[in-house]
C-alpha cells in the first residue's frame, strides 16, 4: 500500500527561525573570534617594534 503525504507532512525538518538563529549566532562568534585575533596581532606586533632599553645602540 503506497501512502500519500502533504507537503508539510513530508518535509524533514521544521520551517522556522532555529536555523536562521543558529546561523547568525555563528556569525557573529566569528566576528568576535576575528576582532580578538586582530587585538592580539596588533599587540605583539606593538611589542615586536618597541626598542628594549637593554639593547645596544
């Protein structure tokens, strides 16, 4: 026996905002991760360049 389903029956998963929500969570722990690689960068190339007082001129 063959059944027949409706659309919304046959889907596999919801429709809705959970994807979506993930998605732009995702999102922005990126831009977060990102902005702290770029400060951490920024400092120890800061440090990188400033002279110690021990060494020799």
């Amino acid at each position: 026996m063959v059944r027949i389903f409706r659309e919304q029956q046959a889907k596999q998963g919801r429709s809705g905002w959970h994807v979506l929500v993930v998605l732009i969570v995702a999102m922005l722990l990126a831009v977060v991760v990102w902005g702290g690689v770029e400060f951490y960068g920024e400092t120890i190339d800061n440090q990188a360049n400033t002279p110690t007082q021990n060494s020799p001129q």
